[in-house]
C-alpha cells in the first residue's frame, strides 16, 4: 500500500481515497450523479488533506 511503513497517516488518506473513487464509480455506474458528486467533495478534501500533510513531512520520508 503506498506509505505502509513509511507514514501511517499519509498511508490512511490513501486507502480513504480508493474506498472513495470505489464509492464514486458505483454511484456513476447507477446514474446517481448527485450522490456521485457528493462523495467527489469528500475525495477532492481528502487529496487536500494529503498533499498539506505530504508537503510538511516530504523532508522526512524517503519516496
């Protein structure tokens, strides 16, 4: 998993994305754009939220 064992929160954010991007696509699957876009917030806050943390803490983790 990207970040295992490197940085744990970064590592969180990134499973929280794909269960989001797994939400999004079966939304748009079934046509329910509106809940579809809902969750694309959700993902959209949660990439913010990772490239902040990612910018503190790059001087400090090996890529």
């Amino acid at each position: 998993m990207f970040f295992k064992g490197r940085h744990e929160t970064l590592a969180a954010i990134k499973e929280q994305q794909a269960k989001l991007f797994g939400k999004v696509y079966s939304h748009i699957t079934y046509k329910q754009w509106g809940n579809g876009a809902a969750v694309m917030e959700h993902l959209a806050e949660a990439e913010e939220d990772f490239m902040k943390l990612l910018l503190e803490t790059k001087e400090h983790i090996s890529l």
